[in-house]
C-alpha cells in the first residue's frame, strides 16, 4: 500500500494561553512512502515524528492537507477502516488474557459480514504467532512472558487483520540492548516475509539505519531530508542531519574558506575548489581522518582505544565544537601514535556548512566529482 503525504500539517493551541501562536507539531509535509517498504521517521523528541504516524493512523486529525492511501483519500476516515495495524512503545495487553486472546481481540471486534468465525480467528491468530515466533507461548499470559515476548504479541496482534499499512511507535525503546538488537532484525524480517509497508518511528539512528530501506529525517516537525540510509550519512544536506546520524558522531570544527582553501585554526588543511569564501562549520566523519607524519591537521592526543580490527583515537583541538573528537583508523595507522598524531583529512568525507544557517555548502574534488564519495 503506496502512502501519500500532500502538505501534510498539525497544529496545537498553545497551553500557555497568553501565547496566541499555535504550536506547529507537523508542518507541510509532503513526502511518499513506497509500497512494500519499511520507512523510519527519526529524529529527535518532539520533533514530530509521532504526530505524524498518528496522523496517518487516522488517531489525530490533520489541521492541513491530505492522506493518500493508494489512490484513496483516508483523511477524513477513522482509524478503524483505514486498515493500519498499529504497536506502540507501550504494548497495551490485556493481562487477563493469553497471548492467544490478545492476539485474537481485533478480530472478535469486527462486525456484520466480515466477522470471522471463531475457527477462523483462532486460525489467524495462530498464522500471526507463527509468523512472529511464538507459536509455542499461545497460552501464557503477559506476565508469563518477557519483555521481548510482549512485543511479539504486540506485533501479532497488529498483523491479525492483515492491515495494508503497519504503523510501529517507538516499538523497541522498552527492551535492553541485546533484545532491541534481536527484535529489530524480527521486525525486518516479518515485514519482508508479509510485503506490508511499514512505518517505524524512532529516535534511535542506529535502529533506523539498520533496518529501512529509507529514512526521513525530522526536526521541529518539519523534514529535513529523505533516502536510503547510507546515502543520508554519506552525502547529508545541512549540519543537523550531519550530526544525528554517525555512531561515533561526526566532528565538527570552526572553520574558514579562503581562495579554495579551508583552514581550521589558521592552519591550511584542505584544498575545497568551489567553495565561496568565509566562515564554515567543517564537519569530518570519524572515518575521515588519515594519521600521516605530513598531516596538515595536528591534535593532542588524549587516550588510544583498540577495538580489533579498527582503533580509536581520542583527541582534542581547540578549533572542536566538542571538548574531544574522535577518530577511527586501522589499527595498523594507530602504530606508534601516544601523545600527539597529525592527520590528512578525506575530501568525501569531509563536509562544509554554513556557519550560519548550517546549510551544506558543496566543493569539487581534485581531479573529478564533489565530496561525496
């Protein structure tokens, strides 16, 4: 099921009613979510990406604008005939019922010619459980079960009635990290198994990047840029997006362009042919930084950690806009390096913004293309 978004906006009257201005928690949104793929909205808290699954949902009205489900108009329809399956952050079981009854509550609410026999529901029920893995737990009761048990009914649940959208909430932010880890790889591959668009909302970069085939990312309530994954962190389109995505995240430098140069503490650290003279926010990916005894860039070092195959190394510039930055290298490159390392920097992997408005600012590559890699 193909999602449309046409300027798509909500607004909230100000809890504060000595403040006339409306808070704007969506803000023309116009985007397509492709039928048959898993879509993440990320971005920080409050920056509308919640708002927005429930105004898909159908849970909120839209204050502008219009929903496309296909070549449907569901604006104005309610939740409960849009055909979404939603789980949210709170699974919402009945803890009197087994998983089976949960799992076979939204069924045992339909009415009139669609109704499913008992027989059928059980065997719906059944099929979902299977297809989430715990066929084997139909008989406990949310108690009985773990946190990522829970979930797994949660889910079953949500896909009982075979919806054609599946809307996940924040669906993993209760779990430790190992069971987020194992439940998310569950969810990419139910989703691939079913085919079901699904929308999933998180704060969690890592989680997005893992499992979508796209991400938008938001801030404010508006979107900021939308696409694959890697292509986002490879080739980002302001300064905010540059540094919410990256573990470990994106260093970022005061910065200078003069004559197709870039300087960063007065010193000359890289050639940026195209780029207009004046003050920049420099951003460098920790895999951009090349340890050479010619390097351009010198920096104390504060602590070497290996990692195995990679190492990192810990240091500090007064030009940072953090208090240290971080750089990961082969471990073979960290040979050698104790108290101070200078580093080369990669042109692609290497960012310009505008001091200002923290938009990108793009350069040519010596010898061909620009800084994307």
């Amino acid at each position: 099921m193909k999602i449309v978004l046409e300027h798509l906006t909500k607004r909230y009257p100000n809890r504060n009613r000595k403040i006339k201005t409306e808070v704007i928690a969506a803000s023309d949104l116009n985007f397509v979510i492709p039928d048959g793929q898993l879509i993440a909205l990320l971005g920080p808290s409050g920056c509308g990406k919640s708002t927005t699954l429930n105004l898909i949902s159908g849970l909120e009205p839209p204050t502008e604008g219009r929903i496309f489900f296909g070549d449907d108009d569901v604006t104005s329809l309610p939740p409960e005939k849009r055909g979404v399956g939603l789980v949210f952050q709170n699974y919402a079981l009945y803890p009197h019922l087994t998983a089976l009854q949960n799992i076979m509550f939204p069924l045992q609410n339909i009415k009139g010619k669609d109704r499913p026999t008992k027989e059928q529901m059980r065997e719906r029920a059944v099929e979902a459980a299977k297809l989430v893995q715990i066929d084997h737990l139909l008989e406990r009761r949310p108690k009985e079960m773990s946190g990522g048990q829970q979930q797994r009914v949660a889910i079953a649940r949500a896909l009982v009635k075979r919806p054609g959208v599946l809307l996940l909430d924040e669906p993993l932010s209760n779990l430790d990290a190992r069971l987020r880890l194992q439940t998310r790889e569950e969810i990419r591959r139910i989703q691939r198994e079913t085919g079901i668009t699904t929308v999933f909302v998180t704060h969690d970069q890592e989680e997005a990047m893992s499992i979508s085939d796209a991400i938008v990312v938001m801030k404010e309530g508006a979107v900021h840029q939308i696409g694959k994954p890697q292509e986002v962190y490879d080739d980002p389109v302001n300064l905010f997006v540059a540094k919410f995505l990256g573990t470990p995240p994106i260093n970022v430098f005061a910065g200078e362009v003069k004559n197709g140069v870039l300087y960063i503490d007065g010193g000359a650290v890289l050639n940026v042919p195209g780029a207009p003279d004046g003050k920049v926010s420099v951003g460098v990916r920790p895999e951009g930084f090349v340890p050479t005894p010619n390097g351009s860039l010198p920096c104390p070092v504060d602590r070497v950690e290996v990692m195995g195959r990679d190492t990192s190394i810990v240091f500090r510039h007064k030009a940072l806009e953090t208090d240290a930055g971080r750089a990961i290298v082969s471990a073979e490159d960290a040979v050698g390096i104790s108290d101070a390392v200078r580093f080369a920097l990669k042109p692609h992997k290497t960012y310009l913004f505008s001091a200002d408005t923290g938009e990108r600012i793009r350069f040519e590559i010596e010898g061909g293309g620009h800084e994307k890699e």
